[in-house]
C-alpha cells in the first residue's frame, strides 16, 4: 500500500467515496463497501470501517483474509436484521423491498434510504457506484450475518451513536463484549456524527 496514505476507508452502503472522501483529512482514501475492496486493503495500517464497510471487514476476518489491528469500526453490526436479535433496528424484508425498489428506480430508492437513515449526504442524483455492487451490499444486509466477533477483531475500536435510527446502539454494544466500545451522544448512522470520537481516538492520524 502506498505510505501516502494516512487511513483507508471501506464506507457505508449508497455512499459515493468521493462524498466520503470529503470528510477524511487529506491522505485518506475511501472505497466503496465491496467485498473486492476489502482485499484491496492487504497491507493497510489503519483502517476505518462504516456501517456495511465495518460488517464486510468483520467478515473478512472471520473467513482469514483480513488481518489489521488498527481499525475503527463505526456503526457497525455482526447482523443486520431485526430478526437476527442483534441490534438491527429494520427487518430483512424492508432491505429485501429496498432491493426491488432500487432496480426499478435507484434515485427514489436511494433518497428514502438517506431520509430514513438520517444520513447528512444529499442523495445522489446519479449512482454512487455501480448497480452490481449496490445490489449485492442489500443481499449482503439482508442475510443472516455473524454469530460472534471474529477472533482477530475483537481489539478493534468500536463507535457507536445513540440516536442511530438503524441499530440500537446499547444492544450492539452488547455484541462486542472484549472490544473497546464508545456511545456516542447525539451521534447518529452518519458518518459524519461519529468521526470526531474516531479523531479524539487518534484513528485517523
């Protein structure tokens, strides 16, 4: 990996990385949530993980193929789904319509998806990245997901906001029990709420 690169960024689903990009110091570099990119980052020192981008390396590890120990995990979850019973606030079947939705009219699709989320990005007028790697983030959303934090990911920061309209926040926690978790007041799902713990973490510098 080059070492201009302060921190590398796997984001949150229905977030261009450009818009990401924004707001990292220079130096950092943001990908889309892909189980692609997660390879792309053998070799990262740092690395922070949002939302789906966090589950995609939580999985990583689980399967042996992502090994970092300073990695920030935001609004992260081991699964989705309400029905998983481990934080998620929105049921399969929602994401499983957000799905169908997006292939018919990926603009309105997206935008609900903002609002809901009360993400602080304006939606997309066109697609953030490829519809492939879109649909494939849902099916990833919707399935079942992990059943304990990975072993080599149990040092991994995590942060959390109490207002985060898509996962409880005490009863993620509560799926990390070895890691160090931080509550974030007021923050919410979006990024954007949650980096100035990551920076008072040190996570980004």
């Amino acid at each position: 990996m080059s070492s201009e690169v302060s921190v590398h960024v796997l984001s949150g689903w229905g977030i261009a990385p450009e818009a990401a990009a924004a707001l990292f110091p220079p130096g950092a570099r943001v990908l889309a949530p892909t189980r692609e990119n997660v390879a792309a980052l053998a070799g990262a020192r740092r690395v922070v993980g949002y939302s789906l981008g966090a589950f995609l390396l939580l999985e990583a590890s689980a399967r042996g193929e992502f090994f970092c120990e300073d990695v920030s995990l935001c609004a992260p979850f081991l699964a989705f789904p309400r029905e998983a019973g481990a934080g998620g606030r929105v049921s399969a079947t929602q994401v499983k319509f957000l799905r169908r939705w997006l292939k018919k009219d990926a603009p309105a699709a997206l935008a609900d998806f903002y609002a809901r989320a009360g993400l602080s990005f304006p939606p997309p007028a066109s697609l953030p990245y490829c519809i492939e790697d879109l649909d494939a983030g849902l099916e990833v959303l919707a399935a079942a997901g992990l059943g304990d934090v990975p072993a080599g990911a149990r040092s991994w920061k995590v942060f959390l906001g109490e207002d985060d309209a898509l996962i409880d926040a005490r009863d993620v926690a509560a799926t990390f029990p070895e890691n160090p978790v931080r509550l974030v007041p007021s923050a919410t799902h979006d990024l954007r709420s949650l980096l100035g713990a990551v920076a008072s973490a040190g996570a980004l510098s």
